[in-house]
C-alpha cells in the first residue's frame, strides 16, 4: 500500500487510439510492480482494468479504470481510458485530472484520432505529454516512421526519444536509455548520440545559467539535467517518447523508471485554474478535490472517485460539496484497482480515491473538507453527434426508462435525453451507436426494462415563397348566441424572423380587442403547415381586413376564423419544405479521402473545404440532418475505426423536390396509419 510523500507521488492517464495497447500496458504495470501475480489479459477476460462485463464481452474498453501501484520507492496512480470516439467522455475526464498524459501509439498505425483527441484536450489544459510507442515486436513495426509522424504532427524539437529500440519486429530485442550511456549496441549509437545532444540542448535552455555554462563546454551534472528537462517537459517543450512492446515486456521497466524521473510530483504541476477567476497553488494546506467519475457499484451502491489536489482528505472530517452546497460525513476513503478496493486513512495530492456512498455529490463537482475552499473549473464535454429515438418495448416502463436513463446520464456527460415535442419523441443523444447501444443493453442488465431504438423523425419546417391571401368567415348558429368572425389574412415571406403579424385594419372592421384572438389562431396554425404537418417559419402575417357581429362575435370565433384563413392563404403562397442542415468537420487518414467524399456525395453532402491536422485529412461539408442518423457507423466501417467526426445544427434549407415528395408521402402515410 501507499506509503510515501506527495513529491514521489505520480498521477497519469493512459490515453491513445483503440486498439494501441493501453490496457495492456496498464496491466502490465501492476503486474511488473507486484500488485497481481499473474498478467491481466484482454482478450482472455483477465484484464484487471476491463473488468466489467461490457468490456470483457467486447474485448475493448468502454470505462475509465483506476489503478495504483508501488515502483521503486515512488507510487503511480493512474487511470487506463477507452480509444473509441464513442466513450470520449470518459476518456475527456480522466485526462483532464492527470499531471501527465501518457498517450500509447500503436508502432504500425501511428497515430490515431483517439491519441489526437487527447493531445489536444492535454495541450488546451496545459498539462504535460508523453508517447509510448507499443508494439515495435510487431510485423511492419517502424519506429523510425512513428516517431516522424508524430514529429510531423508535433515539431522535431518537441517529440524527442527517450529510449530507442535496438531491433524491430521479431528482431527486437531490448531498448536504449538515451541519457543513461553505458554499452550502446553500434547500429544505434549515432540516433543516441543525436537524441542525447538534443535532450540536452533543451535541458540547458529552461535555465539561463545552465545555459551559459553548457555553452562555455561545461558539463552538465545528472540533477542539473533532470531539473532542466523537469521544467521543460512541465512547459510542454519537450515530449518525452519512449518505445516497447507491452505483449513481450520490452521497454516497459525503462517506461516506469522514465515516469519517475520525468514525470512531475503532483505539487510541481501548474497551478489550479479556478471557477471564479484565479488559481490555487498545489501546495496549498486546504483539502481541494475534484470528481471525475460517478458509478454505481452493484455491491457497494453509489461509487464517487476524486482526484485530490491539494491538502488532505481524511475520514475523521466532513466532505464539503462546494458546487452544490450541503456536507455529509465520510464513512470511508478507498483505494481503487479495478474492481477491488482498499480502505485508506487519509489521501493527498495526486491520489485517487474512491468514496462510497455520497447521495449529493456527482460528476464535475469540487469537494473539500473544509466550506471556505474555491471552486475549481468544470469540464468541457464536446457535442453529441448521434441520436436515436428511445421506446419501451412493454407499455408502462416510460418511467422506468426514464429514471434508469437519468441515473446512467449522471455517469457521462456526453449522454443527453431530451423529449421533442414537435416529433413526440424521446431522444437519447451520444457520441455514437456503440455507446448509445451499451447503454440499451445496460438499461435491460442494470434496470429490468427493454427498450428498442428507431431512427429519430427529422424536424422539418416549411415556408413560403410567395405573397398569398385569404378570406375565410366562421360562422355557427346554434341556440342562444352564435358564432361568428371573419379574417381577411395576407402571407408574405420574411427571412429576418421566424414570424411576424400585423394589424392593418381600418374602420373597426374588426375590433382592436379581437386582434390578439387573431394572432392566436395564426400562431397554432403555423404549428400545422400543408406539406408535411411541420411548423411554418419566416412569414409575416397580415390581418387586413374582416367582419364582426355586435352579439355573436368572440374571441373563440376569431380564433377559429384565423386559423382557416391561415390554412386557405399559405396555399397560395407557394409553400415549400425546410429541412435541418447540419455542419461537419471529419478527420480520417488521408487513403479514405476519395471513399469519404463519395459517401457524402451520396448523403447530398456538399464540401465546403479541406485542410490537414496532425497528419490527418479535415474535410468540411455540410449534411442533411435525415442523412447523418447512419454516418458514426459508415464512417467507422470506411476507415477501419480511425476516422471521427463532429456535428451541430447550421440553418434549415429547401428539400429538393424529388425528395420533398417522398417525405410528404411517408408523413401522410404515417399520421393515417396512426389515426387508423
């Protein structure tokens, strides 16, 4: 168990594209450090970090594991996060609670847009950035070809090897620490001579005085060099790359060593950007902490998991929550491997803990143990860019449905349900059908209640194109008073609102206090257009003129009157449909470009333009909102997983006519089928 200072502590996160061998090394580790006796397998189920049974079914993370471990006379705590743009979210956390990001690059693929992703969200928040570069006993392994792609991506000064492979593929054998020297085979000697003079050039410019010194040929002491790469790793101007392969346990001895001498302490990191403005020194004395995952834990109930920032937590003290208010008592501080635990008296910086139990505190909240500590800033989670339609399969589990939803969207934010009331339908949004479809087969395991999924109904909107108007009288006798009110309307087309009515009677032909009765009937009209039974947007509506009766005329008549001259006027007004255009931005290798292109094509896509980051294609385009419903899977299936994709609204636009036709048609056919 832990049993060291804060300066040996060291807390990171394992980040990088599916398939890259992250979880492999995580369990490797805890085997190396003696905390398992044997090697946890993914593909044998065995894996102690996928240890739910999600995970193990897929072979493939899907949950952000945390994990510890002794090494040398340092402590590691770290957290091993899914590849897949599906379960960014939980990736997104973890990352933004690590003071380093250790990020795994398979060494045939290189880089992915998992390991992407991560170096971006790392770069955005400051926080300091490693490679490992797995799988160099593989067939086609180069590491001459990854580590240029990543200096391609990144700058050939930044990404500087800190140990090199001697062999590759089935040929390797061991790696080379480029600043230990010592016996360096000949066929690699030349690249650490070179990757040794550049880690020391950068050592000596964090510090003017070194920098002087190494000038005047002065030779630069073991802690001299460590302090200066410290401080340049720290500053993101150096990003240390080591090399291996976890399956054959070749590199990771001299990995584990590089994080202890490289990595910094949880109290030399940059300093705690706070809500309100400002930032908390690490070293200061109030117990500081910030949740970044919330499960529950089928035996235990309610698991939350805190990275300690500051100070001290400790089971003899209240838990104050300081993004929601309220305190509760603090029945116990676990340690988390996997799926086992194990009871802590107290935590400090850079630990990981988990504390059962809490019933007010949740996913992105700062806690302490004292009410006069400030709140650290929340997480940014990107857009969902899948959404399905939600339905229960047995009549009466809507509720059921609903609060099993609620209690898993606690756990991720990139989930979202919402209930459309244009469509009348529950929408369940995500990063993709592999998560979305996780948390179906969750619901059915974890809540008893089945659910089945459907392509959402498009919101479509229509409009007009031309002026047209109406007359239309309502008129009813019965006995007593009658009805009677009669609207003279206008429609023209406005594209600078979504509507507009005015009143352009004269005479009192239709008294000013039936007006507003008028606009009523207008507006529930446009919730009913003639095409597709969608709402009518960008018109001005014009009362002109009318006829009222002193006894029998009402606010109910001129309602009634309203809405038909409505239905009558956008007749003649040309109507056209709208549908919802949504923006992409794709990032795929660059040997799919003409597969992409083509499927957008066939989407009635239209490109809007082409760039390249880090190595990768970015196209530009814009979608129909009814085509995009397929594209997670279809762009996953054209680039063998390593494509990604962002989506959000931009405008609505004409439907083409062919097309126009068939939505009409199947909106028709389903309000029959529904009123039958």
């Amino acid at each position: 168990m832990k049993d060291c200072v804060a300066e040996n502590i060291r807390n990171f996160t394992l980040a990088g594209h599916a398939g890259s061998g992250k979880t492999s090394l995580a369990d490797l580790m805890l085997f190396k450090a003696g905390v398992v006796g044997r090697i946890g397998k993914v593909d044998q189920g065995t894996s102690v970090s996928d240890f739910r049974k999600e995970e193990q079914e897929r072979r493939s993370s899907i949950f952000s594991a945390a994990l510890h471990c002794p090494w040398k006379d340092h402590h590691f705590f770290y957290l091993d996060t899914p590849g897949y743009a599906d379960f960014c979210g939980e990736a997104i956390s973890a990352i933004q609670v690590a003071d380093t990001v250790l990020i795994v690059v398979d060494a045939v693929a290189g880089l992915g847009p998992g390991a992407i992703r991560a170096w971006r969200q790392a770069t955005q928040n400051n926080i300091p950035r490693a490679f490992f570069i797995n799988g160099m006993d593989r067939d086609q392994a180069s590491f001459e070809t990854a580590l240029k792609g990543l200096q391609d991506s990144y700058g050939a000064a930044v990404c500087i090897p800190f140990t090199v492979p001697v062999g590759e593929g089935t040929g390797l054998t061991k790696v080379v620490q480029v600043l230990q020297g010592g016996d360096v085979p000949p066929e690699v000697a030349e690249a650490v001579k070179k990757y040794r003079t550049a880690l020391l050039d950068t050592a000596a410019e964090s510090d003017e005085e070194l920098m002087l010194r190494y000038l005047d040929g002065t030779q630069l002491t073991e802690a001299e060099i460590a302090k200066g790469l410290h401080k340049a790793i720290n500053a993101g101007q150096i990003v240390p790359v080591f090399c291996g392969t976890a399956d054959k346990d070749i590199g990771i001895e001299e990995l584990m060593n590089g994080i202890v001498s490289f990595f910094p302490s949880p109290l030399g990191g940059a300093p705690m950007p706070l809500l309100e403005g400002g930032t908390q020194e690490r070293t200061a004395a109030d117990a500081l902490g910030f949740v970044f995952k919330s499960v529950t834990d089928p035996f235990i109930g309610q698991m939350t998991f805190v990275r300690v920032y500051s100070g001290k937590f400790s089971t003899e003290g209240e838990l104050h929550n300081l993004s929601r208010g309220g305190r509760e008592r603090l029945g116990a501080l676990l340690y988390a491997t996997g799926k086992d635990q194990a009871h802590a008296v107290d935590a400090g910086p850079g630990e990981i803990i988990a504390i059962p139990k809490l019933k007010n505190v949740g996913l992105g909240d700062t806690v302490s143990m004292t009410s006069s500590a400030k709140k650290m800033s929340p997480i940014q989670y990107p857009q969902p860019t899948m959404v399905q339609a939600v339905f229960p399969i047995s009549k009466g589990d809507e509720d059921k449905i609903g609060s099993g939803l609620q209690r898993l969207i606690a756990e991720d934010p990139t989930l979202k349900l919402e209930r459309n009331p244009e469509t009348k339908q529950t929408l369940l949004y995500g990063m993709g059908d592999q998560q979305i479809n996780t948390i179906v087969n969750r619901l059915q395991s974890e809540f008893k209640v089945q659910v089945k999924l459907d392509t959402p109904k498009v919101p479509y909107r229509e409009t007009i194109t031309a002026s047209g108007s109406a007359i239309y009288r309502h008129k009813k006798q019965t006995g007593g008073h009658g009805q009677f009110g009669e609207v003279h309307l206008r429609l023209d087309p406005l594209r600078t609102a979504e509507y507009e009515f005015v009143n352009e009677v004269v005479g009192g032909n239709i008294p000013k206090n039936f007006i507003p009765a008028v606009e009523k009937g207008v507006v529930e009209a446009m919730l009913d257009g003639p095409l597709a039974r969608a709402k009518v947007i960008n018109f001005k509506a014009a009362v002109f003129d009318g006829k009222y009766h002193p006894v029998d005329s009402s606010e109910m008549a001129f309602k009634i009157a309203a809405r038909g001259a409505f239905r009558d006027a956008i007749k003649n007004a040309r109507p056209i449909l709208l549908e919802p255009i949504m923006k992409l931005k794709i990032t795929f290798p660059e040997e799919y470009m003409g597969d992409i292109t083509g499927d957008l094509n066939s989407r009635r896509g239209r490109i809007l333009g082409m760039d390249r980051e880090e190595g990768f294609q970015v196209v530009n385009a814009e979608v129909p909102m009814a085509e995009t419903f397929t594209y997670p899977q279809q762009l996953r299936s054209i680039t063998q997983g390593r494509g990604s994709f962002e989506v959000a609204f931009d405008r609505y636009d004409q439907v083409p006519s062919n097309v126009s036709m068939k939505v009409q048609e199947t909106i028709a056919k389903d309000r029959q089928e529904q009123e039958e």
